[in-house]
C-alpha cells in the first residue's frame, strides 16, 4: 500500500520500469554524482555511492544502502556487513572483483535507517535500472527487505521469500538475507542464516555459471581489494568533478 493507500500501485510502477538500452556506463556514472532527485541526498552523507566488480556481469548483487563506512568512501558493501559478503562470496567459490555490486538507495539514510519502500523505488528506478541496462546481469541476488520488494514490486518479508526465485522482467533473482542481518545474530540463529545464504548463493553462481559459461569467477591470488578501490575513488572523484 503507497503513501496515499493505492493497493497495487507498486506492482504497476515496477511494470512500467524496464532496463533501458543503454551502452555507455561511465556517461550514466558520471551524471549519477550530480543526482539531488530526492531527499536523501540532504540527509547529510557525503554524496550517492554506486558499485563495485566488472561491467557487463552475469551476477549482480543488490544491498540496501551505504552505511557509514561506504559512505565515507564512496562504494558498496565495504565495511563489516561487505568483509562477512566478501567470504560468503569466496565460500562459493567467487571473488568479489569478478562480480558487480551496487545497492537500492545510492545515498546514506540518516542514521543508517533501513531505506523506506517509497526511497528504494525512487531511486532504484533512476539509477538502479540504468545499471542492470549495462551490466546486464545473468542473475541477480537481493540482499535483505529493501532490495527484495523492488524486484517483488510489493511489500514482502525477506524471511519468506529468501531461497525462493523471482523474475524480473526476464531476469532471475534470488533474493536472501542482508549480510547486515548476519552480523545481528547470534549463536545458532546466525549459523543456521548463514547456511541459508551459503545455499541461495550457490543457487544463484551455478545458474549465473550456466548462462554464461565462459566467464571466470575467481582470481587465482586472492585479490587485492584495496588496489581495486583505490581505482574506483579515484575514478569517482574525476567523475563526480566533471561536467
Ligand atoms: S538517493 Fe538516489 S535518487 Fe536520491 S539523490 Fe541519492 S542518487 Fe539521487
């Protein structure tokens, strides 16, 4: 139900936005620093983050929102909830330079709030649909609440929902727990969700790996994140400067 008590006012929106043909990622990259479409980019952060990994990529993951640590640095999933990701990646047998990461809401909630429905979607179809219209992924994973209902186009639980595919306009998504969820259990509460996500991003790499058989999913060394960061804040700077 949106703001004004419409029903089905999400599932008609998420119809009508579809991944748009476009080729050029650094052109789109470099109109997204200068985004101020809604308010929370006045919500004190330090501007909108957008990604990290290869374009184009089969698998795409999708989180919730920069928190502090991203925030300062300008790229998703870095801080703690993005170290638990970045194993649960590697026990699957993927390292994090070879997939594209990126979240819902570009710009950070006041106070690392969840974002609400009504910012996911506002954003997420500004920005995040230009994204999948680029990096054209295989299959994407949602990470956590926010993520999910945009894909879902409806209000849904992720406890539900995790492990069970969904489409998006062709493309499958496996939504499951946020990382950020994990590191809030404890004991054999957060065993047993780790286990559920081990579970749903394995589903997610063999069928990513199925529909793009050629491409590599692991560095042969273990990668040097930093280095790749360091790229990416220095392109961003240039980017978010520039006209
Ligand atoms: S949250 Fe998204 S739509 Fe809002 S200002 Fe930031 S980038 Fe733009």
């Amino acid at each position: 139900m949106d703001l004004w008590g419409n029903e089905d006012w999400w599932d008609r929106e998420a119809e009508e936005k579809k991944p748009p043909e476009e080729t050029d990622y650094e052109g789109m990259e470099r109109e997204f620093y200068h985004c101020r479409a809604c308010p929370l980019r006045r919500e004190g952060g330090h501007g909108p983050v957008l990604s990290t990994g290869p374009c184009p990529a089969p698998l795409m993951l999708v989180g919730e929102g920069p928190g502090s640590v991203e925030d300062e640095h300008g790229l998703p999933l870095i801080g703690p909830s993005g170290q638990l990701l970045d194993r649960a990646l590697l026990s699957v047998g993927i390292t994090r330079d070879h997939v594209y990461v990126t979240n819902i809401v570009k710009c950070r909630p006041r106070g690392n709030r969840t974002p609400t429905q009504q910012e996911g979607y506002f954003c997420a179809s500004r920005w995040l649909v230009r994204e999948i219209g680029l990096v054209k992924p295989k299959v994407i994973v949602a990470l956590g609440k926010p993520a999910l209902r945009f894909f879902l186009g409806r209000e849904a639980g992720i406890i539900r929902n995790r492990g069970h595919w969904i489409s998006w306009h062709g493309i499958p998504v496996m939504p499951t727990f946020h990382p950020a969820y994990l590191l809030r259990q404890e004991g054999h509460a957060q065993v047993e969700a780790k286990w559920a996500v081990y579970y749903d991003l394995m589903a997610a790499r063999d069928k990513a790996a199925a529909l793009a058989p050629d491409w590599v999913w692991k560095s042969g060394n273990v990668p040097d994140l930093t280095e790749m960061y360091a790229q990416r804040i220095l392109m961003r700077k240039e980017l978010a400067e520039s006209k």
